[in-house]
C-alpha cells in the first residue's frame, strides 16, 4: 500500500510541475499504461485511484484517466503507448518493466512514473539512479541488491547449508545483479550454487 502511495505522491510532484507551465483551468490528464486489463488489477489500481482522492484528485472531476492496456499480449503494448502520446497525455504511468520500455520507446518528451523496476539503470530507464536524466521518474525495487541477504537469512535457518540452486529469467536486467550477489554471499561461507535457465528444465 505505501509504495501505491508513493508513486501517487511522484505523479501529484509531476503534475504540479507541469501545471506551472499550462493554463491553470486545465484539467490534468493521466495516461495509465497496463499489460492487463484494469480490472485484472484492481488490487493495484483501485489503491492509485484512492491515493489520487486522498490528495484531492477525482477522477472525472479535477483529473482525467485515460486507461490503455495489452489485454496480456505484451507485444501489443507499443499501440496503446503511442495512443497515449496521441491524446497528448500530461504523463503516462507504466505498470511495470515492459510497459516503461514501450512507452519510453513511443515518447521522450511526456514523463514516464514507472510503478516499478528492479534495475532502472539496467534496463536502460535511467542513467543512474543519482542522476536519471530523460523523462522517466518511479520505483525501484532493488529486488537485486538484497538477493544476496536472502542467502545469507537462508543460511542462518539452514546451518548446513552447502549448495543451492538458483531460477532465473537470463532475459531479465536485473538478474546478472541478483546472481552476482548471491555469489558473493555464496563465496562468503563456502556455498556453492547452481543456475539454470527456464529452457534447460525438464519435467
């Protein structure tokens, strides 16, 4: 729930930026991007519409939503990305790490508020965490960083710990941080670990 009121607090923080520069009857609008439907969801969505009410922004009232999605089908993402830039959307929100790349690959000129990424760096968002740059702002996970610690607790509830097999999408930024990590924890207390990649399993 917090971290649904943060990335609310991120677009209110934009939006107040561009309202500065617009006329001050403008009613702001956001463009929200999704890989699924709205309704699919809602245990994300409905927490970013109270989180707009609580500050004072009702949708339909003083700000305006513009819901666009895949429908699941990510490589149909780049068409309701650019159905955004079209409505001259004020901002985009991005649910995720795919529908960032698309709606950074349809616009560098409207800001981006990412719900979340576990690499921005890596997958190319931003050029580092201190200084971004480009015109796109969020959440980072650094589901990565912390792989490393998850060993390290595993090892404290399993003593004898001696070797462990790490899953993983190779595809995936983030992934080459979370298993350089979890070598260096490994190597820590003479823990080796196996990876396989998705392809390589049989059942």
């Amino acid at each position: 729930m917090w971290l649904s009121r943060f990335l609310v607090v991120l677009i209110v923080v934009a939006l107040c930026t561009l309202a500065q520069a617009q006329q001050p009857t403008k009613i702001p609008r956001i463009g929200y991007l999704g890989a699924t439907s709205v309704s699919a969801t809602s245990d994300r969505t409905e927490p970013f519409r109270q989180g707009l009410r609580d500050l004072g922004y009702v949708e339909g009232k003083n700000i305006v939503i513009e819901w666009r999605c895949a429908e699941g089908k990510l490589d149909r993402l780049p068409a309701p990305a650019a159905e955004l830039v079209r409505l001259k959307v004020d901002l985009i929100v991005s649910a995720g790490p795919a529908v960032t790349r698309a709606a950074k690959q349809a616009t560098a000129t409207i800001p981006i508020v990412m719900a979340f990424d576990e690499d921005p760096v890596g997958s190319g968002f931003a050029a580092s965490l201190a200084r971004p740059g480009g015109n796109i702002t969020g959440l980072a996970t650094f589901g990565p960083e912390i792989s490393g610690k998850q060993l390290e607790l595993l090892k404290e509830i399993v003593p004898k710990l001696s070797r462990v097999g790490v899953f993983g999408d190779v595809i995936r930024p983030g992934t080459a941080q979370a298993l350089k990590e979890i070598n260096v924890a490994a190597d820590g207390f003479g823990c080796s670990f196996n990876t396989w990649k998705y392809e390589d399993l049989r059942i």
